[in-house]
C-alpha cells in the first residue's frame, strides 16, 4: 500500500505542475471502503486529460458504473472488494467523434480494461493494473445551481421540459402542474459538462439556423439556462433544429425527457 500511495502522490505532483499537490491521506481520511461518487478523470496513463471534463460514476447499491469517456456516454457494472477491482465489458452510445475527442476515448477504454486495483481516500482515487498507476481521478466539487429550460409549441401542441439538480419537470399543457421525475447522477453530470462547453453570453445574440417556425412550418422552440441567478435565453429557433452551439445539451434534455415519458 505504500509503494501505491507513493505513485500515486508522485503522479498526482507531476500532472498538477505548480498546483497544490493532493494529500490522500488529509485530516486522516481512511482510504477507500465502498465505491460511490462521481469522478472526474485527471490522468490516463500520466497524460493530463482533465481538460476534457473525462467523468465515472459508481452506484453501490446497484453495482453499477457510468460515466463519460470523451465523445460519448458508457455504462456497464462493477466488482470491487477491498483494494480489488474489476469491470464488465463496458458499453457505449454510438456518437460519431474525430480529432482529440476520439482519440482520448479511445485511450481511457483501452486502459480501463487492464485496472485490477484501486485505492484513495473519498475524494481522490487511483486506478492501477499490479501497483502500476493507469488512470487518477478526483471528486470535483461542481457547481450545481443550474436550471435548463426547453418549451417547444404550435398551434395544437407545447411542452415544457425543465431540468435542475433536483430532477425532470415535464408538462404538455400551458399552466399545468408539472410531473416530476429524478435523473441519474450520470445524467446530470453529463448536463453539467455540456453547459460549460457553451459561451452563456453569446448564446443570447445567435440567430437560428431556419425560420420555418415564423409561418408554422416547424413548432416554435426557446431555450433557457439560470446559472448563479443570472438567465441566458435564446432567439427562438425550430423545434428539431437549435442552434449549432447548444445542439448537444439540447438533444440531451430531449433524450431524457423522452426516456422519461
């Protein structure tokens, strides 16, 4: 256990440059008994990824593992007991990614499949294969005061999808109380990740791709995001065509609150 927490100090040093190095074991925080948080990926094979904002989520109750690997979202179940860890064979959404992105997700599956070993505290964790350290990650505090709001309408039909870190708000009538329903941890995470991919300012002054929705043509659509208090709303735009710049976090409201229904 020494020699792992030496390579992983050591690691920790080197990939945070002139940062504050983590100290694992901080107020004597006894390293890990259960796995059960959020991740966020620091290191792949030493190589500062976090950038890419990498994330693995593990339920305990469910023996379930999640996360984002750079292009897309994966999900599969997970063994761990004492120092020992192992995964299923892990599976993937099917987004088409080039460039960095795809290379980047193809190094962390590629290493995720030789980690036998894990150790940390609750807030700092090093995945190893025999002691030798494959992937670091840590426990982000992210800020969580979001809101993200989508309504689309025409003549016949409206809906309103409004997500927060609480769950799903839907409702298909105008004034209408809403049905609530909870998101998974993986869920939000992903929600998080994508509205910090977005400039807020800019989005407010885009002009939509198509106006089809101006002679009924495509229902009408807006789009809303609080952060901190403060609101970003779009131009409205056609449902089914938002603008190239919230595309992804719009599909994503979309996806949930279809699978929801």
């Amino acid at each position: 256990m020494k020699l792992i927490l030496i390579l992983f100090s050591a690691l920790v040093i080197k990939s945070c440059g002139n940062s504050k190095p983590l100290n694992l074991q901080e107020n004597n925080t006894p390293f890990l008994t259960k796995l059960d948080s959020t991740y966020y990926i620091t290191t792949i094979n030493n190589k500062d990824v976090s950038a890419h904002k990498l994330f693995i989520n593990f339920n305990n109750n469910t023996k379930q593992v999640s996360g984002f690997s750079g292009c897309n979202r994966f999900f599969g179940s997970y063994k761990f007991k004492k120092d020992t860890l192992s995964f299923s064979p892990l599976g993937l959404t099917r987004k088409m990614c080039k460039g960095e992105a795809n290379t980047i997700e193809n190094e962390f599956h590629q290493a995720i499949k030789t980690i036998n070993q894990v150790t940390g505290t609750k807030n700092t964790v090093a995945f190893l294969n025999k002691k030798n350290v494959i992937i670091t990650a840590k426990k982000e505090v992210v800020n969580q005061n979001l809101t993200l709001e989508y309504t689309t309408s025409n003549r016949g039909t409206y809906k309103a999808i409004k997500i927060d870190k609480m769950g799903v708000y839907t409702s298909s009538k105008r004034n209408a109380k809403p049905l609530f329903t909870k998101h998974s941890k993986t869920q939000w995470q992903l929600l998080l990740k994508l509205t910090e991919d977005i400039n807020l300012n800019a989005m407010t002054n885009l002009d939509s791709p198509s106006v089809k929705h101006q002679f009924d043509g495509a229902p009408l659509a807006h789009f809303k995001i609080t952060k901190e208090g403060k609101t970003y709303q779009t131009k409205a735009f056609d449902h089914g065509n938002p603008l190239p710049e919230i595309e992804q976090l719009v599909k994503e409201i979309l996806s949930i609150s279809k699978n929801i229904e």
